[in-house]
C-alpha cells in the first residue's frame, strides 16, 4: 500500500494537517544511512542537496547537517538549478511533493504533481553526472499515464541505478508512508545494472538491513535479503515496483501452475460495481424495513470477514430496493475494494462466496461483485476464494495501493486445481459436512437430557445414542496413533512388519524387539527401493546402485542389504532425470523420504547397529533398553517420512476381463493393506488391456496402475503356507532365490524364463 503521501495533498490541506507553525522533515536515521552509503559506492564526492522551499506546505525539508544544502523557493527553476549543481557534484534532489490545486490542473492539462515536470526537465551537463531524487514512491510503482510518461522522459537522458524503498523514510510524515530514494546517471550506451532494494516494514536490527544494503551494492545479479538485481531492465512503462520484480515473487507466481492450470481471474468472472452508493439509497428513499415485502440485504466490506464468510445482518445492516438484475447470485464472489496491506499478520483480499442463505442481497459500492462467466466445480470456486485471501494474491494484484483497480484484478493469475487436488478438496469438503452433521447428532443427544419422562430413560437414551458417537471419536482418535496407521492403511509388508515389533517392544524380550525394529528398518527400506526400481526401469531410467546390487545377487552368498536399498533412494532423490515427472507420479513423494536431515540420520544410525549385529558387535544386555529406545524412535522417523506410503497401495490382480466393445477392462484385485494377507476381493475399471493376472501394482493417486514383478511377486510361501511378498535375494547358478519381505523365508525359481527376465531388467 502506498500510503497517501503530501504530494496528494493540496497546499491547504497540508496547512490544516501540520498546522500553520513551519516543521522540519528529515531523513530517518536508517535512511540518512543509506542514501550516504549510497553516494559513497556511487560516485567519489560528497554531495549537494537541492529542495523546494518549502517541501509542502509548511513542511520543509533539512539535510543531515554535514551534507551542503541550497534550497529553492520556484518549483520551475528547480531543474535548471539541479544541472548547474551536477557539473561540480552529485546531488540529492527534494522537489516539492505538493500537488496542483484543481483549477490549475484543468487550467494548464499538466500532470497532477509538480514534480513531474520537474523530473522530465532534468538532464544531466555531463556523461558521469550523477543524481538522487527523494520522492513518494508512487510515480516509481505506478502504471498509471502520467507516471509512465515521466518515467519515459527521464529514460531519455537517464539511468536508473538504484531505488530505495522504504517506509518511515522522513520525519513528521506517517509511519506507513512508501517514498523512494532513486539514483540517476547520466545515459550510457550500455546500460547498467538496476538495484532495487526495500527497507523491511518490520525493522530488524539496522546494522542488519546496512549491511544487506551494502552486499547488494557489491552484486552484479541475484537477489538478497532486502533487495535484489535487475540485469535485463524493465521499460519505463512499467511500474517498478519492488514485488513485480523480484525473483522471489516470479518464482512463487510461477509455482502457482503446481496447483494444476493458471488463469487470469478475467477470464473466469465478470466484474461488476454497484451504479449507486448508499448516499444515493438515502437520497431516492430506497432504503426500507427489513421486515418490508422486496427487501433486499445491501453487502457492505464491513460484512465481509477475513475467514472468506459474509457476517450475518445486524442493527446496521442497510435493506433496500434494488433491481433484481443488480441483485447478488448464490456462487457470486464479493471482495473489498479498499485495502489495508500493512497488517501484522499480513494477509490478502476480504473476499467471500456467496450462497443461496445470504439471499437476496446486493453489493454496495465499496464492494466488488466477481461473476463466473461459466458455472465453476466447487473445488475451482473454493480454490480461488482461498487463493484471493492469501497475501500473495495481494502482491501479484500489482503495486499496494489503498484501492487494487478493476485491470489489475482481471490480470490477476489464479490456479485451477488439477484432478488430484480436486479430489483431494472434494474429500475435505465432505469430512468437514460429516464432522458437522456428527457435531448436529451430538447436539441432538446432549438437548434430549431432558426431554424425556423420566430421569432413567433420559439416561438411557444418552448412553445408547451416545455410543455410536463415541465410538466415531474413538476411531478418528486412532488416525493420529502413527502405529494404528501404519498396521491399518500401510501396505502389508510393511504393516505385518511393524505389528510384530510393537508386539516384541510390548512382550518384553529384549533381544527380540531390538532385532525386530532393526528388521523392520531394512525391509521398509528394502520394500521402498523396489518400488524405485520398478517405477524407474518402466522409464528406461537405469540407476547406478544398481550394479552393487547386481554383483551381491550374482555372489550367490549374502543377498543386498539395508546400504544397497539406501543407496538406490539416495540416488534417485539426487537424479536429475527424476526431475520432471508428472505431478501424481509415486516417485515424487518416495525421493522425498531420505531428502529430510532427520529421516537420513535415522536412517544411518539403524545402519549402523544393523553393521555392528551382522559383525557381532552386539549391544551389551545392560544397554539395550537405552538401545532399543533409540532404534525404535530412529525406525519411527522413518516411518513417519514414509506415510506417503498410505496414499500407495500395494494391489494383486486376481482377475482381468477385457471388453473390446467398451475399450475396458473389469480388474478384480485384493488390496494388500494393514497387517493381515486376508483382505476382500474388489473390481475396478481399467482402460489398460495388458494387466496381468497374478502380479502386484502399485496404484498411484491418480488411479494409474505401476507393475511391480518381477521386482515384487506374490506367492504362498512353502515354509509358513502364507501368502507373501518376494523380492530377489540371490541368483546362484542353479536357481533365483527371492526373499519375504514379512518373515525372511525363501522361495527357490529353477525356470530359465525367471533367470531370463532378472537379465532383462539388468539384476542379472
């Protein structure tokens, strides 16, 4: 927001604002700073500063006291005066921030402030002439003509080197006034880079923002803490403000498309302002009684709250008469004009939903209404109202100015949710009606106590339709027990894993737990790495950690180990060809698993103790409850890392009936998730024709189905009898053996086809 400087004010009303006893402005003890260090790295001399007398009003302005100072009463004579003063020195220029009175601006069809023609007068007397100009920041930020003019003029025969932002940049003016501190060189063949650097509204220390103001007068590119570089320079018809540059903000709004699709909210809505204000209401008699047949509710900002709801009608709610085709619609979205950007915390448009409760209502003249062109999903207008609400939404509407106008929010980019995220809302939005409908009946029950007859059938009542509701709260209580989510929605390998170490953590047999956690880490990694395997090779993506891998299959000895499956999810969290998969593909979330500081340390400390086991370094009786403590809550990180795993199911196709006529396939498959094999047989559609009957998939959560085998296979196990998953452990001359991933038994293949397909995928 641009906070409305003296430059807006008439030399009257500065009169009534500071009084009629003449005041000094001066620069802030940060800004003093700043604009010295400036001229130092600019330029060797020190310099001159040249302002109206007086600044506005009876408003002067006063230089720090070692710099000269010359003041000048004629606006006119300003540029001139500055062009003598360059060809001895550098200068800082303070015109008057006054703007013309009204019948002088109609008279003359100048622009709205003196300064303006001040600039575009300036020119340098010399190629290295050097100048500083202190202004409000709005003739820098704005689009608006006449801004765009003045700066088209200056670039005629000037540079722009550096601009300064701040608020709280002079003395005796408000707080959250923006002014700029602009330097100017004299036009060079080759331009320069442009620096642009914001004073933070929420100082931090000075010494802090001096020496990122320093370091960035060092840089030839990038971008800082407070301030950034400009190599390719933005043409003088663009506002330049800092957000609509900075790499900070371009990254973020090009980050929106991550959402799915990217819009101008133009595109999706019409734009409608009220054609009457509330005086006019007054005025024509329209108002009325609510109570009145006809009356229509008049939405006014202070109803719409910051949470995205419209406040329900109180005492001062206006009712009037009101055209019904100036009237709201349910699906309407309705947004504050004026803004108050500098708030603690920050946030972005007042805006609201408008829905078939709020009826019938209209939108007052404060009050933009946003119309959908075409009729948009729930998800699509829920998005959009979030996004409105959001401060980055407020940056990208353009410069933060008091009132955003009408093109500034028809340009505004706004994301459209892709189906994953579509789906997502869609089962939010209905948890969030279910938790409410649950919240009703408890209501309900709780009202009835005494609604009955008697005491004992109201107690009976309460405790029998109070069951039901207990047992809800109980079950959603367990969704944040990381164990009961791991034994019920992870798939079952890694389910029947962790179910057993909970259970020898809880039997009390020490050795037993400490080997079981260090068993589970392995085979959570080694199930993860198959995955990756599988999902890379269906790429044609050959990972390096592959050929370790290899080398122990074909040792014929010791199968890989818990450092193999590290490696290959190390591997692929650094592949730069893993870099541009599609949105919903598996391998974005499993790359993250090993990417976060705590999960790889946890993971390296269970390969440690799982070294030390193999090599009978084992922990001394004593220690190993600290020992198991540890592990345990190391397994547990990982665990938590890997809950993505919950989105993955692990699916075995049982049957497939391709229909030629419909292009699809009828699937029936069991998905293997919790910590039992037993699991019911379901159906889907497939449009894919080359499923294969037996196999695992991974289905992903977009629906698509990934083959796991021969990386994975399915099998009834010849030791235990029960139904398992195997991965390759070793590839003698005579046979594959794969390995259970649940409870380390073998299964011996002697099939040539078998060997055939392990060459195939590279494994042998």
């Amino acid at each position: 927001m641009i906070a409305r400087p003296l430059g807006f004010l008439s030399q009257g009303s500065v009169g009534r604002v500071w009084g009629n006893v003449m005041k000094t402005a001066r620069l802030s003890s940060l800004g003093e700073q700043l604009v010295g260090i400036a001229f130092e790295r600019l330029t060797p001399s020190t310099p001159t500063v040249l302002s109206s007398s007086p600044l506005a009003g009876e408003l002067a302005f006063s230089a720090p006291e070692s710099w000269h100072s010359l003041g000048e009463s004629s606006w006119e004579q300003l540029a001139p005066r500055a062009a003598e003063l360059l060809t001895q020195q550098p200068l800082l220029l303070v015109p008057t921030w006054e703007r013309r009175t009204e019948p002088d601006r109609h008279r003359t069809a100048g622009p709205p402030d003196y300064y303006v023609e001040v600039m575009a007068a300036c020119r340098p007397p010399s190629p290295d002439a050097v100048m500083a100009v202190l202004l409000p920041a709005h003739p820098w930020v704005s689009d608006q003509p006449w801004a765009a003019e003045m700066r088209t003029k200056l670039a005629e025969h000037w540079d722009i080197l550096l601009v300064v932002y701040g608020t709280g940049m002079l003395t005796q003016l408000s707080r959250h006034m923006e002014s700029a501190v602009v330097f100017l060189q004299a036009r060079a063949q080759t331009r320069p880079v442009l620096k642009v650097f914001q004073v933070p509204r929420l100082r931090p220390a000075e010494t802090a923002v001096v020496n990122d103001f320093e370091r960035l007068l060092a840089r030839q590119g990038g971008r800082g803490e407070y301030g950034y570089v400009l190599r390719e320079i933005p043409g003088p018809e663009q506002g330049l403000y800092f957000d609509r540059f900075d790499p900070h903000i371009l990254q973020r709004r090009e980050d929106l498309a991550g959402f799915g699709a990217v819009n101008a909210l133009g595109d999706l809505f019409t734009f409608r302002r009220a054609p009457f204000s509330d005086a006019a209401l007054k005025r024509g008699q329209q108002l009325m009684s609510p109570k009145d047949p006809g009356a229509v509710r008049m939405i006014r900002p202070r109803d719409i709250a910051r949470d995205g709801t419209i406040a329900p009608p109180s005492e001062e709610t206006l009712w009037a008469t009101i055209p019904a085709d100036q009237q709201l619609a349910a699906g309407d979205l309705v947004l504050r004009r004026m803004n108050a950007p500098f708030t603690v915390p920050p946030h972005g448009f007042f805006t609201a939903e408008v829905s078939e409760e709020d009826l019938p209502a209209a939108a007052s003249e404060q009050v933009v209404t946003l119309r959908p062109i075409k009729p948009l999903s729930r998800p699509q207008a829920r998005l959009i109202s979030m996004f409105l609400r959001t401060p980055l939404a407020l940056t990208l509407a353009g410069p933060r100015l008091a009132t955003t106008s009408m093109e500034a929010l028809s340009a505004l980019p706004v994301p459209q949710p892709d189906e994953a995220l579509t789906k997502a809302l869609d089962e939010l939005t209905a948890a969030k009606q279910q938790f409410k409908r649950w919240e009703q009946e408890a209501d309900s029950v709780i009202e009835s106590v005494f609604l009955e007859k008697t005491a004992a059938r109201a107690r009976a009542r309460v405790i029998d339709s109070g069951r039901t509701l207990r047992l809800r709260v109980e079950a959603a209580s367990l969704l944040d027990d990381l164990g009961h989510s791991v034994r019920t929605r992870f798939p079952y390998p890694i389910a029947y894993r962790w179910r057993e170490t909970e259970a020898r953590i809880s039997a009390g047999d020490a050795q037993a737990a400490y080997a079981a956690i260090l068993d589970t880490a392995e085979e959570l990694l080694c199930y993860i790495a198959q995955l990756v395997l599988a999902l890379t090779h269906a790429r044609r993506i050959t990972l390096g950690s592959v050929t370790a891998i290899r080398d122990k299959l074909a040792g014929g000895r010791s199968g890989p180990g818990l450092g193999d499956w590290a490696n290959v999810l190390n591997e692929a969290a650094a592949s730069k060809q893993l870099n541009n998969l599609p949105e919903a593909h598996p391998l974005n979330d499993i790359r993250t698993l090993l990417a976060h500081q705590d999960a790889e340390k946890a993971r390296q400390g269970l390969s440690e103790r799982r070294n030390d086991q193999a090599h009978l370094r084992r922990v001394d009786p004593i220690d190993l409850p600290h020992a198991i403590d540890v592990a345990f809550a190391d397994l547990t990180r990982l665990v938590e890392r890997a809950r993505f795993l919950a989105d993955l199911p692990l699916l075995e196709i049982t049957d497939v009936r391709w229909d030629a006529f419909a292009r699809s396939a009828r699937v029936e498959y069991r998905e293997l998730a919790g910590d039992h094999p037993v699991v019911p047989t379901r159906t889907l559609t497939s449009p894919s024709n080359d499923l294969e009957t037996g196999s695992l998939y991974l289905r992903d959560t977009e629906g698509a189905l990934h083959l796991l085998r021969p990386f994975l296979i399915g099998r009834d196990c010849p030791t235990c009898r029960t139904w398992s998953t195997f991965h390759t452990d070793r590839v003698p001359r005579t046979a594959v053996v794969f390995k259970s991933l649940e409870h380390g038994h073998t299964l011996e293949d002697t099939s040539a086809d078998t060997r055939r397909l392990l060459n195939q995928i590279g494994l042998v």
